[in-house]
C-alpha cells in the first residue's frame, strides 16, 4: 500500500518479501519505536501495516550475528 508516497506493507509479510530479518527482530523495532507501524482494522480482525523506508533503515543500521562455531575435540 502507498501513502504519501511511502510504502507500508503488513508486518506479516515483510520478512517474506525482505528475506532479511526473523519476523520477530522486526517485532521488536516496532515495540522500540525504531519502525513505524499502524494498526488498521475492526476489533476482530487487526492487522499492523509498517513503513518499508524505517525496515529497511533499521536493518542497515544493525548488525548481523554470526553463529558460532563449535571446536569439535
């Protein structure tokens, strides 16, 4: 969806179309206020559509953890 100009995407499906990003890593930037989001929709049904611009800023912004490796003896 665009508005303003800006594209927002549901929260469901970004880490589906960044590839980039657990789902909940992107959970957490919107609980820290790091991406903006909106929750649209009636009370039974609610869905949180987020900024791309502030995904895609935030991933950049923070780094990847490498897994470690295990010394096998």
């Amino acid at each position: 969806m665009i508005v303003d100009g800006e594209q927002w995407e549901r929260l469901a499906d970004v880490p589906r179309l960044l590839g980039s990003r657990p789902a909940a890593t992107i959970r957490a930037w919107v609980r820290s206020g790091r991406v903006r989001a909106i929750r649209l929709g009636d009370g039974g049904h609610r869905e949180v559509w987020v900024a791309i611009a502030d995904v895609l800023a935030a991933d950049a912004a923070t780094p990847r953890r490498r897994a470690r490796r295990r010394r096998v003896t």
